[in-house]
C-alpha cells in the first residue's frame, strides 16, 4: 500500500544544486522535502569509502568560494564555512616538453605563460580573459531571472548593471580561436594544447567551438582554486545539515519513477511506490532523465530540449590507493598523455591527490587520488558484461601506465589499490541517461543564454542542475539554485 506525503516545496536530488535550493528554502523557513535515489548526497560530487580511504567518486576542483562568486554568496548567506585550503598554484599541468606551473596570481601566471609560450601578446591575451572574469562575476550577481521565460522577466533584465553587460554579448556566440589570433598566441602549437585541454575541464569545450567568454571564466578559475579538507561532499554536507536543522525532510533512496501535473501542483511517484504532493517542484534529474520519467505536454517538453542537446560527455575514472605521500606544488595536477588510450576521448587525464594532512581521506603515509578523463557514451552502450570487462581493464592498466610514466613523484611508492568507473558505473550510481556527467558542453552554436532555463513552461516546475541554465560545475549549478530560489520567492 502506497504512502502519500505532501509538502510545499519537492526537491530532486541530492547534488549541490539540490542541496543548495534546499538549504536557501529551509533558511527562509519554507517547508521542503528532497528526494534522493542514492544512498548517500553529492550526486556527481559525492564520494566512497573503502576501510581507511575517502575517495571522490570524480576527479575536480573547488572554485567560486569568494564571496563575490556564486558558492561564497551562499555559504555566506547560509553563515557556512566549510573547511578549504586555497590551492597556489592553482594546478600543476604536466605536459610532454615540460611542466606548466599555473601560478594564482595573474602577473605570476603572465609571468609564466609568457616564458613557456613564446610567440605573441601572452600579457594582452591574460589581461582580456581576467577583465571578463571579473565583470561577468559582477554581472550575474543581480541576474537571477536570466535567461528571461516572460515578459516581466525581460522587464526585470533592464537595469543599469545588465544594460552595462551588453559588450559582452559577442563573448557568447564567438570561440576562443577568435580572442587567441587577435593576441596572436594561436601559432603556439603547445599552447593551443595547453588551452584546449584546459577548457576541456572547464568548458567541456575546445578553443574551436567553446565562446570565449564562458572560456575565459574556465581559463582563470585556476586563480581561485581550493582544495575541501574530507573531499568534495563535505561542504554539501554542511548545506544539508544547515536544510535539516531548519526543518527541511531528506529522504535516500527515493528513485523518482513519475513526475504528472494535477489540480494544484504536482504527483511525484517514486519507485518504492511512495508518492508526493506538492505546489511545486525543483528538480535537479537531467533533462534526458526528465523526458522519461514525466508525461503529455511536460514530456515532449523534455523531449524536445533533450534532442537538441543530445551531446554530453560522460567519464572514465580510477581510484588509486599509494603507499606514501608524494611531494607536489598542489593537489590538482593535469596530466597531458605521451600517447592514446582506447576509449578515452581526451588529451589528458585530472588527478586529485589527498592533501598530506587530511586524516579524512587516508590514514597517515597513505595517499588517495582520483583520477578522471572524457569518454563517449557509444563505446559502452549495449556491451555485453564480458566485453565491458575487457573494455574497462584496458583504460585501467593504460592510464596506471599513464601515471607510472609521467608522475615520478610517485616513484618508489606502490599503488595498493586500483578501482575503475566506467560511464556504466556512473549510469548504475547516479541514475544519469548514458551515464552523462559534465553537463552540456559550452558551445558557440548552442550559446549559454540558449540552454534550457530553470524556469519551465509549467507553473510550478523548476529546473536546475548541470543539464540546465547556467551549466556544469559546483559554482554554476549553486548559482543555478540561488536564481530558482529567487524566483520562487518572486512569484
């Protein structure tokens, strides 16, 4: 026999995008309940155990936790302070020719760039993409219904700030390639590597077809990069722990089987047969997840965004326990490949290393690393089990190689454990269509004010997420949630 439950506001996932909405509504006293299919919060952030060893189940950063940037305004607002050490260098970019030290500070970075890749204006080129960062940060503080789904919205929009931000409108349908001739640093060979794997991580995106505004903000971000003591769910932690205490209901292992309108708000059915009512909802589930699981007019509303935006990249990651603590600039090391590895669709491979004093992670003289690269949801779609084996162990022993070749700071420590995740590893845990991870690539033909908005056609359901409007990464899918928010408080 079914149970029904009812609330003002349903949350969907667990994610920082779930967990920040969830946390802002309870904060203002608003009644909320989240629902979440896994066991346990962080959804692509989240995190794993295995005796002693935290590992981050993908290999990230932390970024945006100034308070002018869209996590430090939250954390602020919710008065949070999660638990970060700031990262200088920002990253340790290990290339074939040579090590790529991505100082924080701009005239030491410049400084930098300017030596390893000679040829062009590097300073003309830093100072273009440092100016943007900074004026789109102070722009999207006040633009919480972009992009507009009415009228009033658009009305909303004419204020002198966003008026001021109209220059930076070429910026979004313009790729990178553009800004890099105009400085005349596209002739480095090594460089154009250098950026494209760069904005890879950032963008999802390469220097043809990433617009070079959304690229510049990938670019920098090094400048602010912090490590989270205890791994990438302890902040999201804190966020559920601030929802609870203020009255927010978090339900695990509720999967969503049904989302259908009713007289009144909304029927969500879950598949333990759970059902619940309530005047609206904000789901975090992608889009193409969406599609699926809601009916009539909401479907081939969701149907119709998902085909439009049916390219996302999913991951391929390795968990690696090593005996001993290696001696780094930092704890976010991209590493360029020497050569190709099968079924992996990028250049490089991102590690995130255990800090050397974070007892949450590994016991004392342990380290944990993640490690993650880009992958295609056709090579692992419909495989049989023997041949998704064969698959797996490939990418495993060619990117341990990988690491052995490249890291000799790992030399003389040995790797006790080794797990893999494959894009049918994150489909089984996540739930994700494809095993889609990384939200939808920043792409000129699809520009950023194009993406599906958090504001749907239908009243009362609310989008947010990495598959939606602004996109990937813990920074835009909390500004996400704060814009939602602050749109359901306006209504």
């Amino acid at each position: 026999m079914s149970q029904t439950h009812t609330t003002s506001t349903l949350v969907l996932g667990a994610g920082y995008a779930g967990l920040t909405c969830a946390a802002l509504l309870a904060h203002e006293g608003h009644e909320v309940t989240l629902l979440e299919s896994h066991e346990t919060l962080g959804g692509c952030a989240s995190f794993f155990r295995i005796g002693e060893c935290t590992f981050d189940v993908g290999a990230t950063t932390v970024s945006g936790v100034v308070d002018s940037q869209p996590a430090g305004r939250v954390f602020g607002h919710l008065g949070l302070q999660p638990e970060f050490i700031k990262q200088d260098p920002g990253m340790l970019i290990r290339m074939p020719e040579f090590d790529v030290v991505r100082y924080a500070d701009q005239q030491q970075w410049t400084a930098e760039a300017e030596r390893l890749f000679p040829g062009g204006r590097q300073a003309a080129f830093w100072q273009d993409l440092y100016a943007m960062e900074r004026r789109v940060w102070s722009l999207v503080q006040g633009l919480t219904h972009f992009p507009p789904t009415s009228m009033s919205d658009v009305l909303r929009l004419v204020t002198p700030a966003a008026i001021a931000g109209i220059p930076l409108a070429p910026g979004l349908v313009r790729p990178m390639d553009v800004l890099m001739e105009k400085h005349g640093v596209h002739r480095n060979a090594a460089f154009r590597r250098f950026i494209d794997e760069q904005l890879l991580i950032s963008t999802q995106n390469t220097s043809q077809q990433a617009p070079y505004l959304t690229a510049a903000m990938g670019l920098t971000y090094p400048s602010e990069t912090y490590y989270p003591v205890g791994g990438m769910y302890r902040p999201a932690l804190q966020l559920m722990r601030h929802a609870t205490a203020r009255g927010a209901t978090v339900k695990f292992r509720r999967r969503v089987s049904e989302i259908t309108r009713e007289a009144g708000g909304w029927k969500v059915t879950c598949s333990n047969a759970e059902v619940y009512r309530a005047e609206r909802v904000v789901s975090s589930i992608p889009i193409w997840n969406m599609a699926r699981i809601t009916q009539q007019q909401v479907r081939s509303y969701f149907e119709r965004i998902a085909s439009r935006f049916d390219h996302a990249w999913c991951a391929i990651t390795v968990y690696l326990t090593l005996r001993g603590v290696p001696t780094l600039p930092g704890q976010y090391v991209q590493l360029h490949l020497d050569r190709d590895i099968p079924y992996v669709h990028s250049g490089s491979l991102f590690l995130t290393v255990s800090h050397p004093d974070d007892r949450y992670k590994a016991p004392e003289g342990v380290t944990t690393i993640t490690v993650s690269t880009h992958a295609l949801a056709d090579d692992w779609r419909g495989l049989s089990a023997e041949e998704h084996d064969r698959r797996r162990d490939v990418v495993r022993t060619a990117m341990v190689e990988a690491i052995r070749r490249s890291m000799h700071e790992f030399e003389g420590m040995d790797i006790e454990r080794v797990d893999v995740g494959t894009p049918y590893t994150w489909q089984r845990y996540t739930q994700r269509h494809d095993g889609f991870v990384g939200g939808i690539p920043h792409d000129v033909r699809r520009p950023l004010p194009l993406l599906p908005p958090n504001k749907t056609p239908f009243e009362g359901l609310y989008m947010i997420g990495d598959s939606v409007f602004p996109g990937q990464g813990m920074p835009a899918v909390m500004l996400g949630a704060w814009n939602t928010v602050a749109r359901i408080f306006a209504s």
